[in-house]
C-alpha cells in the first residue's frame, strides 16, 4: 500500500501481483506508527471508504438490492462449500507456480480460517447467478487456488463455468473435477472438465490476460456473469473490458459483472468509464451499476474490499 494517503490508495502492481500480496492482514505491524495505525482504522470503516471512494465513480447510482433471507441461505451454503474443500495451499503447484498464485505466505496461511457470515464478493456473486433464470454462464477473470470459483461450482447446476490464470489450475481443485480435454502444455490454452455432482462444465484457460490469443478461446461464447480478479491494474481492467466487448461475450438478456479490488483512484475511474460505456452500447441506466465494500476471500480478516458492479438482472438498482 502506499502511504501517501490515509484512504490506502496504491500504485498498479505488476503482472501476477494481487492486492492480496500488497494488503497487510490484521495483527501484523509491530511498530508501526501512529500515522499507519490511523490508516488501518479509516480502512477497516466501510462507511468512511464508500464515501471517499465513491466521488470517483459518480455514474455509480444504484445499490444492490437482495433479499435477506435468500442471501443468508447462500451465504450458509457457501460456508459449508467451504468447509468441505480441505486445504486450498498445495506446496508443489505454489513452487512450481509464477506468482504463488497471488498469495504470500501470510495470505497463504490466511486462506484456511474459517471465515463469519459476514457477505463476502462470492456470496454477492452466488445471489447475482440465483437473480437468473437462466443456466449461469461464469467467467472468472484470476482464479487464484480457486477459493471462489469453488462456491460458485456448488451455488449453480447445469451452468458452464470458465476460470482464466496464468497460473495453471490449482491441483486440490483440478483433482475434483473429472478431465473431459486437455489442450497439451502450450500455453494459452483451454482445458475442459466436468463437475459431477453439480453437472457444471468447467473451463480453464491459462494464460496472460493480455494475450489476446487466450480471450480467442473465448469466442462464441455468452456469459451472464463475469468475475474480475486477476490484474488490479486500469489498464488490465479496461483491456479485459475491450476483450469482452469486441468478443461480444456478454449475454445481452441479462447480466452482472462484478470487479473486485477498485482500491486506486485510477482503477475506480476505469470503472466509471466502463459504466459509461455500458450506458451507450447496452443501455445500461447509472441506478444499474453500484460501488460497495464487501468482505473478500478470506473474509473477515482482511479490510472490506472496494468492489464494483453493474448487473441488468435486477440485482443492482
Ligand atoms: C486475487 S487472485 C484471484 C482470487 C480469486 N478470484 C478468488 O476470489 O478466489 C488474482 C489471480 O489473478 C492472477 N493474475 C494476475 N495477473 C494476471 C495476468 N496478467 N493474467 C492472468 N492472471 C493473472 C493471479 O495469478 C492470481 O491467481
């Protein structure tokens, strides 16, 4: 994080880093200032960081609307997705891997506690995939060990979900999956599998996000919700933007996106460009996109993320 301001703005981070490399989790620190001290207060307060955050986004009108009792529901779901995992860290994919899969060590160690009810990006993303009447059609933009793209493999049935990484998939989660084609060791590729319990066919492309030839395996294909979460840059963001609209990707009878990690100012303002370009091609009303904080992959034990959203499923308004 930077320490230029107390609202933890931070520069881009270079390709494979997360925000999960540069975010400290709580209870580190021994000696920080008081100035820091100061800091990590004002960003642990939602309330205080959605207002500051917000001037930057001012084409972000609406607020997710949800009902309580469903959202419970999956966020109970959700918990027990989790808990049936076993552990998400495996030593040899983390040595063999190009970035450690977005996670220090710390972060690494973080991924196993169980986390509260507390409304995480996931749960928002599961209630988003439940709005649709619709078979979902996933894209999750940096799937790390698969933390999330395993809540959403158990939230839906019958869906077509794709994971896109430069890491290769995670071992703990490619060994739930039965193999349907392999592409080979080239890369960028496309792997198919199948989630049996669920009927779910899973994608997974490995590959750098700026490689044009790994969004060409995307071609043909229409999602109704999509997932950012690789490169918290604003370049990445809006070339993934780019990507999804020249590929046409986005199922025009109903959508959501939600891009997770809008910590910079330059990165929030990508996303009021892209709300502004959503308005013009899709006729996307402002009252139909939102930014919040929502607690992310490790939960509670980590400051309330600022999160993007645009969704025509009645999900946002
Ligand atoms: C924050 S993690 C994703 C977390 C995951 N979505 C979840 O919630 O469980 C970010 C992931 O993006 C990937 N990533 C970063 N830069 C990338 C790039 N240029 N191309 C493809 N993947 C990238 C990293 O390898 C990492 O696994």
């Amino acid at each position: 994080m930077s320490t230029s301001s107390p609202t933890g703005e931070s520069p881009p981070r270079p390709i494979g880093a997360t925000s999960a490399t540069s975010t400290r989790l709580p209870g580190k620190g021994a000696g920080t200032t008081t100035l820091e001290r100061f800091k990590a207060v004002v960003r642990r307060n939602p309330k205080i960081m959605q207002f500051y955050r917000g001037l930057d986004v001012p084409l972000a009108r609406g607020r997710v609307s949800a009902d309580p009792t469903r959202m419970d529901a999956i966020v109970a779901a959700n918990r027990a997705s989790l808990a049936g995992f076993g552990p998400w860290v495996d030593a040899e994919a983390m040595r063999q891997s190009r970035y450690s899969y977005g996670l220090s060590p710390d972060w690494a160690a973080a991924m196993a506690h169980a986390i509260s009810a507390t409304v995480t990006y996931s749960d928002l993303l599961c209630y988003a995939a439940s709005c649709s009447s619709a078979k979902a059609s996933y894209l999750e933009i940096g799937v790390s060990v698969g933390k999330n793209f395993w809540q959403l493999l158990n939230a839906v049935s019958g869906g077509a979900l794709v994971g896109m990484d430069i890491e290769e998939i995670n071992p703990p989660l490619r060994d739930k999956l039965a193999l349907v084609a392999a592409e080979g060791a080239m890369v960028p590729r496309l792997d198919r599998f199948h989630y049996v319990s669920r009927s779910n066919d899973v994608c997974y492309c490995t590959g750098d996000v700026f490689d044009p030839g790994l969004w060409d395996r995307l071609r043909g294909r229409k999602f109704n919700l999509i997932f950012s979460d690789a490169f918290h840059d604003p370049a990445a963001v809006m070339y993934e933007w780019r990507r999804i609209v020249e590929l046409d990707l986005l199922d025009r009878s109903g959508f959501t996106i939600i891009w997770d990690d809008l910590v910079s100012r330059p990165i929030r303002r990508v996303f009021n460009d892209i709300i502004a370009d959503c308005t013009a091609r899709y006729g996307l009303t402002p009252r139909q996109a939102c930014l919040m904080h929502a607690a992310g992959w490790v939960g509670e034990f980590e400051p309330a993320h600022p999160i993007g959203i645009i969704s025509t499923q009645g999900f946002v308004g």
